[in-house]
C-alpha cells in the first residue's frame, strides 16, 4: 500500500470519527504546510497560528473530501487560502500574485525568512533538533545511514532501495527501522524535556 | 510494532496490515510518538532549515471544541460501491458471453450435424457395418464425446456409391 493510500485510510477513519487518525496526518504534514504558509505570512507565531487554523478548517472540511486528489494537495490548498485569508483580514497583500503551485511550495528554499522572524528561544530549540539528529546520523553504521537517507531524501521505494543495496528488501526494512529508531533514541530526551512538551 | 510503524510510514506495508497497525496507534499513544519522531527524523533529513516547533498539541486541544467530523456514507464508499458494481456487472456480462459461446458448441451441436448429414445422405447398412468395425476398432484414438471442444476439428467424409463399390471390389474394373 502506497503513502497516499495510507493518507486515504487515515482520512477515511477520520471520515467515520476517528480524531487520533487526524492526529497523526497533523504530525505528518505539520512542518510541510508550515513551510508553506511560512511563504504568505512572514511572522512565525502568526504563521503558527494560520497553520493551526488550516489544520482545523481541514478537519471541519474533512467530511467533502471526496479522495479526487492526494490528501496534501488538498490541504496544501486549504493552506494557503487560509493564509491568503489571514493576510486580507490583515489588510496585507500576499508576497505572491501568481497561482501557487504545489510541487513548487514543496521545494522551495527560503531558510533565510524563517531564521529571520523566529524567536530566539524557537531557533534554539530547533538547531538543538537538527544536531542531534545529525550527530546520530554521524553515528550509524553505513549500511544503516545509506538505507535511510535513500529514503528519505531520495525517496526510493523499499525495493529500489534493496536493488541498489544489493540486499533483500527484508534488509532494507529493518535497516531503515534501526536507523530511525537509533536516532529517535537520541531524540527522545530532548523532545520530552522542551519547554511545554513542544516537539 | 516500532518497525511496522516505520514500514507504514513509507508506504511498504501490505494493505491487510495496514487496517491492523492504524487500529494499534488509535489505541497506543507511544506508538503515536514514535509516528510523530520518525516524522520530523525525515522532515529534519529534508528540509533542516524549515524545523519548527510541534503544532499536534495545540491543534489537538482546539480539537477539543471541535465537533466530531461524520462523512455521510456516499462520498469514499459511494465511489468504491460504484466501482465494485461496474466491476461485477463486467464480470457477469464476460460469464454470460462465455457461457453463451459454450452452448452454441456445446454436446448438442454434433448430434444437430451428424442428424443432418443423416438427412442429406442416407448411408448405406453394409458401408455403415464397416465403418463401425473401424470407429471400434480406434475408439482408443477418439476424443470423448463429452470434449465439446472437440467437435470444431470433426469432420464428417463420405463416399459415392462408385467409390464405395470400388473398395468393396478392387479387382473388377
């Protein structure tokens, strides 16, 4: 089953009243749509709030989603119609007047305007994050690194993956799992002891 | 669980698993933290400049005043009906075909042939005692009667009545 299908069935379960089905497509796509919306509205803690806010029209527009399109594109849209809200209520002009594309928003590299507007304390917390996630990236044998950044930032399938590993696709499974689960460990502690448990 | 958990994620678990391990994060709310750090591992990998604070929480506790969302059944599940009643109504369509085709050579039809050339060409009681003598005598070779199939490569010979007094007496010619 393919990562839509997976979204499709968490919506479904969402669809027949299921809150802790939206939970976890919130923790999926949170920081996705947060960049997005990063885009249309500079300030961080007002860019927060309208990604909250897209989260909560999403879950109140749940019930139309029909499954036509992928479940992001269709948040993706809610996003930015919920910035582009948040800036004329606000009587400010989106940075963009040509139609926003998705595939676009998905890779776009402005870290300059996060760094700008974020609070000293969300900085903090957050290279804190990337550390050490890339400390215990540092750490992992090999095998286990390769299999996990094939993954995730080249987003080859499990099979692709063993082929180009030249190992079985058992292998590829478990070594991702070591691999994540080998940095979550590291992760932990700092994710449980954030102030207000905010990771 | 941690592992199916990771597999879920991308997208590589077999689809009867997949009802099974959704079902043990609802209930499961470690299960739902390794979901949710398995996630930002990937979103830091990615995009380590975009990393910002957890909105779960905070969108959880709105949640709270939320209504809890129904669909009526007939959007997803109208859909997949439709899809399964146009895949079923294809089926039966295809077995009615198949069906029909096989009763048009089915074990009637050779009856129906052997009665008309019956009819067209009265055989002779002397060549037809022959002829039995030889079908008895290859019966082994024959197909089964019962092989409807078998009926397309039949094919029915006869003699004239010269032709036939010629075999029965080669020597008066």
């Amino acid at each position: 089953m393919t990562d839509k299908e997976v979204d499709q069935q968490l919506v479904e379960r969402v669809q027949r009243g299921d809150k802790h089905a939206f939970d976890l497509l919130v923790a999926k796509y949170q920081r996705k749509l947060g960049r997005l919306i990063s885009r249309f509205v500079r300030d961080s803690a007002e860019a927060e709030d309208v990604t909250q806010e897209a989260f909560i029209k999403a879950y109140r527009a749940l019930p139309g989603f029909r499954g036509e399109s992928a479940f992001y594109t269709w948040l993706y849209r809610i996003g930015i119609n919920t910035a582009k809200n948040h800036l004329l209520s606000n009587k400010r002009r989106a940075p963009t007047s040509t139609p926003f594309d998705v595939d676009e928003a998905e890779s776009f590299e402005d870290a300059g305007l996060l760094r700008e507007v974020s609070t000293p304390e969300n900085e903090l917390m957050s290279k804190q994050v990337v550390d050490v996630v890339q400390a215990s990236l540092q750490q992992l044998p090999e095998d286990l690194r390769s299999a996990l950044m094939l993954r995730e930032i080249e987003g080859l399938s499990y099979e692709e993956i063993a082929s180009v590993m030249n190992c079985p696709v058992g292998t590829v499974r478990s070594r991702i799992f070591r691999a994540r689960e080998a940095v979550a460990e590291n992760l932990r502690p700092l994710l449980e002891t954030s102030k207000g448990n905010r990771w | 669980m941690k592992q199916e958990i990771s597999a879920l994620m991308d997208g590589e678990l077999f689809e009867d698993e997949v009802g099974y391990f959704l079902d043990r994060l609802k209930q499961d709310p470690a299960a739902r933290k390794n979901w949710a750090a398995y996630h930002l591992i990937g979103d830091v990998l990615r995009q380590p400049e975009h990393i910002h604070c957890d909105l779960s929480a905070k969108v959880r506790e709105r949640m709270h005043d939320e209504p809890t969302v129904f669909a009526p059944r007939g959007h997803a599940a109208k859909q997949k009906m439709r899809a399964f009643a146009l895949s079923a109504a294809a089926s039966l369509s295809a077995i009615g075909v198949v069906a029909w085709m096989s009763l048009q050579i089915g074990p009637e039809a050779a009856p129906q042939l052997a009665m008309q050339q019956n009819a067209m060409r009265p055989v002779n009681a002397h060549i037809q005692g022959k002829t039995n003598d030889y079908l008895r005598a290859h019966q082994e070779f024959s197909p089964g009667t019962n092989m409807s199939g078998s009926a397309y490569f039949i094919r029915t010979v006869s003699y004239g009545a010269d032709e036939i007094q010629m075999r029965n007496n080669p020597g008066k010619q």
